[in-house]
C-alpha cells in the first residue's frame, strides 16, 4: 500500500464525517446525549470544518511522498488525528457508552492510525521512487 491510496482513504473517511457532521449537525446532537444544546449543534459544526479541511488537505496532497522531510508533517497530522480518534472511539465503546457503531469507526481510525504510523516512521518514499524509475 503506498501512501496515495492511504491518502485517497483517509480523504473520504474524514469527508463523509464531515458531510454528515455539516449538514445533520441538530440530529447527531440529539443522538450523541446534547438534546436541547445548541452548544452541541454548533461544535459539531465546527468539528465539520475540521473534518471537511483535513480531508481536502489529504485529498489535495494525494500524490505527494509522506513520509520525506516535506511529507512529514502531513503524516503526523494525520497520525495525531487517527490515533487520537482511535483512543477515544475504543475507551467510549469499551465504557460501554457509545452505540455499536462506535466500534466500527474505531476499527477505521486504529486502521489509519496504523497506516500513518507506518508512512511517517517505517516507509521510505525515496526508496519506492527508485524502484518505480528502474
């Protein structure tokens, strides 16, 4: 797996949070326990900005290396977010207060986290670049 494709999955995850962050931001809140807080509404907005900026920036920087000098800081945001993500999502199901599907995106965000992690800290893109030329 190279880091484009990593890149072109985590731009869709983070998009398809976003989109659904933005546009059902009152339903989510209700869902997630901020019944009758506006508060929840708009920091779920918010978080879509985030989601929605962060998914742009790996889309846009698909067919960059990550994990050279430049690409390095765009994998460790990336590894950051996941990882976090992964921690998060995995302590709330396992307290057991978070529906099902807390587990499912769980499993996409350790997933991620792992892939990033490689990118920045295992793969050289120097390296496949020198295979892929001969």
């Amino acid at each position: 797996m190279n880091s484009k494709t990593i890149l072109t999955i985590s731009a869709i995850v983070l998009f398809a949070i976003g989109v659904v962050l933005n546009f059902m931001p009152q339903e989510l809140a209700n869902k997630i326990g901020f019944i009758g807080l506006p508060e929840g509404s708009l920091l779920l907005q918010i978080m879509a900005g985030f989601f929605l900026g962060f998914g742009i920036l790996n889309w846009m920087l698909k067919d960059s290396a990550v994990g050279g000098v430049y690409g390095k800081p765009l994998g460790l945001a990336n590894l950051l977010q996941f990882g976090i993500g992964a921690f998060a999502l995995g302590r709330a199901y396992g307290d057991g207060v978070s529906p099902q599907w807390t587990l499912w995106l769980f499993l996409v965000y350790l997933v991620l986290a792992l892939a990033f992690a490689w990118l920045v800290f295992l793969h050289d893109p120097n390296k496949v670049a020198a295979n892929t030329s001969t």
